[in-house]
C-alpha cells in the first residue's frame, strides 16, 4: 500500500526533527556536573509545538476538506388564492 505525503508535511516533518534533535542536543551540554543525557520529553514536547505553529501558519489542517459553498437561492414562492384555503 502506498501513502501519498505532500511534501508540505514531510518538510514540517524534517524542521520538527532537526529542532526536537538541537532542543535534546542543548539540555544534554546544559547539565552540569555529571554527563547526563539529555531532556526527551522537552525534546518531543517542543517538536510538536513547532510542527503544529507551522502547520497552522501554511494551514495544512484543511488539506483533506474540500469547499462546500451553498447553492442558489430559492427565490421566494407565490401561493394562489385556491392553495391557501383549506380543503
């Protein structure tokens, strides 16, 4: 089965790994003391924030949806004299 990615995604994709990658990298220098590994859930935590911004600024949320626009309008209906009196 193939899955079509626009590259759209799949460069917010790239962008989120390299900060997420350079978020981890920096809170592992940062520590002092004791080499430490580095902060994994700020990591993925700011990798989602920054995926989810650009996603929204190059609005990729709507890509599946398609415009609906409404129809003409009716115009107004006429009744006759015989149609409004009841049976």
């Amino acid at each position: 089965m193939t899955v079509q990615i626009s590259s759209e995604a799949v460069m917010l994709l790239v962008i989120g790994g390299v900060v997420g990658l350079a978020v981890y990298k920096h809170t592992t220098r940062t520590h002092t003391g004791a080499s430490t590994r580095g902060d994994l859930v700020g990591a993925i935590g700011a990798a989602v924030g920054v995926m989810t911004v650009l996603a929204l600024l190059f609005s990729l949320g709507d890509a599946g949806e398609t415009l609906q626009r409404p129809g003409p309008a009716s115009g107004p209906t006429t009744m006759t004299s015989a149609e409004t009196r009841a049976p």
